[in-house]
C-alpha cells in the first residue's frame, strides 16, 4: 500500500471514528507500526489537518530462546522427556543434548522441581525420573506472553521468566489521532519553491506552500580534511618558525649516493647502502651533476684521510657515488645546505643559520605495527662559530619543552656523520618507561671542511619521525591505520579544516 494510500485511508476512518490510536491501526490494517507512524508525522506537515498526542506502552516480547521453548518445551521438560523409565547414565544424557545450555540449565531445574532423581547405588550414576508426568508451567506462561494473555501471568512469574532472559520488556510508543481545526479528506501536496511554470501561469495562487522555519540549522557546507600528519606536522613547523628556523627546500625525493652518503662521511661499505636497506633506482641508475672539486675532496677524507683525520683507508669508487636513490634521510638536504652556504661565506664573514626540514624518506623496510618503507623525518641544523655540545643538549631541550615534552635523557651513541651523537629519550607517563623519540649530535670535520667551511664553526643537528609522535597524540596503535587504505576516515572527518 503506498504511503498516498495509506494517508487517505487514515482520513477516512478519522471522519467516521473522531479518534484512532496507531497501534490499534496496524493491527487492524495488518500494516507495520512505523509505517503507520511515518504516515502520520507526515499528515502533520499540512498544517493543523489531524492533532496526535503520544502515548508510551509497555509490553514483553519473547526472546529466541523463549520462542524455542514454547515450541520444544522448557530446558527442564527436554531433559525429563530424555529419561527414560529404565533410566540412563548421567554422562550419556548429558551427550545426548547439542546445546549445552539446554543440558546444564535443564538438568539444574528438573533436579529443584524434583523431576528427576540420581541413582548412585550403581559404580556408575543413573538418572531416573521421579514422577510420571509433569506439567511445564514455562512453556504455558511464555505461550499466554506470545498470545498477549499478559494478565493471566502475575508479577512474580514475570521477573522469573525475566531473569530466565526467557522474554523481555518493550516500550511502545503509540499516538492518539484527533481530526484537527482544518480536517478535510482531500490533501493537496504542498509545495517547497515557486518554479517559472508557476509564475507563468498563475497556478501559484492556488497552491499551498510549506512554511519556511527560518530556525532550522542550514546544511553544512562540504570542506577539505586535514589528514592527522598534515596537522602534527604543522605544529612542529611552527615550533622551528617561532624558534627563528629557516625552512629548507626538500623538493628532492631522489638523491645520488654523493649527497645522500658520501658527503655525509658514510663509508661505501656501510651497510646502509645495502640492497636491504636502500631503494636504487634503475633509471636513471646514475647521476651526473655532482661538483667535481667537492667530490675530490670527500673522496681524499674518505680514501686516504684529511684536515687531521686518518679516513676510512678504503678504495673510494666514483661509480658507487654516482648512483641515484630514494633518499634515506633529509640531512642529505642539509648537507646540500651547508655546502652552499661554505660557497656564500668564502672572502666573507660567516653568517650563521638555522634551517629546519619536515618531509618524507624511503627506506627498504619490511612493513609491520610500527615501520613503513615511506616516512616522515623532521630536521633541525644550526651552524655558527664556536658550537658545543652543551649548545645542542639547550637547543633540543627548549624544542621539546614547546611541545609538552619535559622530561629529557641523552644516551651516547654513534653516527658516520656526527661525533659525539646522541640518542633523545623521554619518559613516557602510559607505558611508564622511557622511550626512544629522536636522534641528534655534532657534524664531524670530516663533514664540514670538505665543504669549504672556517675550522671554528661547528654544526649542530638532531632528527625524529613525525609519525610517532601523531600516533601518539591520536591514539593509534599501528601505522597502517595512520597511512593508507586502513586509515579511519572517520577520525579524519571528525578534525575539519577550519573555515575562517
């Protein structure tokens, strides 16, 4: 029956009753309840057509198990029909049952409603029944509750069969129709918009038209998402900017192994540049535009030793440096940076920096919970005269207090590329132990002389991956849920953009 339908008959039969209750109405027109409902919360959009006021009822309703017993009997009376007058073994009648429910909770009641009775005069105990008939007053009580004989069924009954989880209780919610001020059988739809058909006709004179609520919320306009590591990764970048940071140009995902290793003082057999820990590329497999005299120098500290160190004493290969990759590290960049800015200060003061970078890396991982071959690395470098470690220790601990984070260790490690380096630690209140969040320590001379800088300036630089601290912050377990398919756009929903 279509809703029109629906509407016209419940009009006719309030002209002829003056009141109708809707639960009463479906039952008598065999038609769902919410359907019935829905008519009626629409007939009231036409004005004061019908007037309804609502009605709460309760009422049970069998559960599934319920409805099994009053079709097979209650668990009790299963099990005493399972005795037969000879009696059975007590193990064998309780394999007889599938449901374990039906063996357990049956056996218990028959045995307090005295219907059966254990034999223990054998080597083996045999259940035998007591009486030879029973009446089952559960499935009698839950058969009145499913034929809504509710009032032969008292109160005590009730909770029991409650408490049995045997039926439940369900409020109903009904509404009485009254005929309203501007009743009528007839119900012309009323319009929501004036069209140019209207208007070139005059039919909308005659039309009914819905009224506006100018207190309606309007819909919300659609608007772009932050993705969570958008949104970390700009509060980190604006920490470094408030800190007096440059941002350095990262716009270079491939790298030769030159900037990427070797001007980094990374020896060529470094395990680093495995197969297993690096993505090469195949084309173009080489690169071409690496600055000669700076590559004969890094190739001298590497090989032979220079600027007061012995090297790696090792034959240094010019193919090996010229091969391109997926850069590992951002200090590659920074390397970059620090090279041009040696070229900037010859014949010149030297004029000191502060750079930061925050952008993805790629590395041959094995992907799991808490590693992806694809990452983000944030990056800070500060280069001036006369730098110590003390400065480094300050500067990171200043960086760290902006982000909530209070509670430093250094732990001594080693870099190819800084000496002394170390490891950042913070104690961490959930887990109640300290955890890893960064690495840092001081350029070695075998970095920064080759480059062309003044033996009294010093680099400082310290990094850590954006995607822990995000996990952190939105209380994610595993980084396939931060990044790709998995992602919960929902999380990502509920963190707008906002519209200024």
């Amino acid at each position: 029956m279509s809703d029109k339908t629906l509407s016209e008959d419940i009009l006719r039969l309030l002209n002829e009753r003056s009141t109708i209750n809707s639960l009463s109405l479906s039952n008598e027109l065999s038609i769902d309840h919410q359907k019935i409902v829905g008519v009626i919360k629409s007939l009231q959009s036409f004005g004061d057509i019908i007037q309804c006021s609502q009605h709460e009822s309760k009422r049970f309703d069998l559960t599934r198990e319920g409805q099994q017993m009053v079709e097979n009997g209650s668990h009790e009376a299963v099990v005493w029909k399972a005795v037969p007058e000879e009696g059975i073994e007590q193990t064998l009648l309780m394999k007889s049952f599938t449901d374990a429910n039906v063996a357990k909770l049956g056996f218990s009641k028959a045995m307090s409603q005295k219907w059966i009775v254990i034999d223990k005069t054998s080597n083996k105990p045999i259940v035998k029944r007591k009486v030879d008939a029973i009446e089952d007053e559960v499935q009698l009580l839950l058969n009145r509750i499913s034929h809504m004989d509710i009032n032969e069924v008292n109160e005590q009954q009730k909770q029991d069969l409650k408490k049995r989880k045997l039926i439940q209780e369900v409020i109903v919610k009904s509404y009485d129709i009254e005929k309203g001020e501007n009743f009528s059988l007839n119900v012309e739809k009323q319009e929501t918009d004036i069209t140019g058909e209207m208007i070139a006709k005059g039919s909308w004179k005659e039309k009914q038209f819905k009224d506006y609520n100018f207190d309606a919320m309007g819909i919300p306009p659609e608007r772009g998402h932050l993705h969570p590591l958008l949104k970390v990764r700009q509060q980190f970048r604006q920490i470094f900017l408030e800190m007096g940071f440059t941002e350095m140009p990262t716009n270079r995902f491939v790298e030769s192994s030159f900037w990427n290793f070797d001007a980094l003082f990374v020896p060529q057999k470094h395990p680093a540049r495995d197969l297993q820990d690096t993505f090469f590329l195949s084309d173009p497999q080489t690169c071409n535009e690496v600055p000669v005299d700076y590559m004969a120098r890094v190739k001298q500290v590497h090989s032979c030793g220079d600027f007061g160190s012995q090297g790696y004493q090792y034959e240094w290969k010019t193919e090996e440096t010229r091969k391109n990759v997926l850069r590992t590290h951002t200090t590659a960049i920074s390397a970059r940076m620090l090279h041009d800015l040696a070229q900037e200060c010859k014949g010149k003061a030297f004029r000191p920096v502060k750079l930061f970078s925050i952008d993805r890396v790629f590395r041959n991982e094995s992907l799991d919970a808490t590693h992806l071959a694809e990452f983000h690395q944030i990056e800070g470098v500060i280069a001036d005269v006369g730098l110590t470690l003390g400065d480094l220790m300050g500067i990171i601990r200043e960086f760290f207090l902006k982000l909530g984070i209070g509670n430093l260790r250094f732990k001594p490690t080693y870099n190819p590329y800084t000496e002394p380096s170390m490891e950042m630690y913070s104690y961490h209140e959930g887990l109640n132990k300290w955890v890893e969040i960064g690495n840092s320590g001081v350029f070695r001379p075998e970095m920064l002389l080759p480059m062309g800088l003044p033996p009294n300036v010093n680099a400082l630089g310290w990094g850590l991956g954006l995607e822990r601290p995000t996990m952190i912050k939105y209380g994610i377990n595993n980084i396939r849920d931060l990044c790709g398919h998995k992602m919960d756009l929902q999380l990502v929903y509920d963190n707008p953009l906002c519209i200024l």
